[in-house]
C-alpha cells in the first residue's frame, strides 16, 4: 500500500516533469541568431552551439528574466 510520502513524492515528480515539459516549450527552436536581437552585440559562438535558437545575448536575456520575475 502507498503512503502519504510515497504520494507525495509522486505528485512532486509529476508537476516537476509538467514544469520541465512546459519550459521546453516556451525555449526557442531553429538556428541561433549571430547578433542579439535587443543591442546588436554579437552572440559569442559557445552561446549559439549550446542554446539551440537564441536571439538574445546573455546580459540581455538575464535583464528579460529579471523583468519577468517582477
């Protein structure tokens, strides 16, 4: 018989797997931009191997995650 910590456990998987799932849906698909879309720096090569599709280049897409979380 399942306990109360074995249900939980489970409930936590499922809605960290939900998380995830709904993360990689939001991430960017395709080939990565050279420049950022927001200051025109360029976006280093390691960036653009690593984050498949990325538009932004690191400061400016920390500064759009800090303006998401407020």
């Amino acid at each position: 018989m399942t306990d109360q910590f074995d249900r939980a456990q489970e409930l936590d998987a499922h809605y960290l797997r939900q998380a995830l799932e709904a993360h990689r849906r939001r991430m960017p698909k395709g080939e990565s931009r050279t420049h950022c879309l927001e200051c025109g720096e360029e976006i280093p090569e390691a960036r653009r191997a690593s984050v498949s599709g990325c538009r932004y280049c690191i400061d400016c897409a920390e500064e759009f995650e800090r303006m998401e979380r407020k």
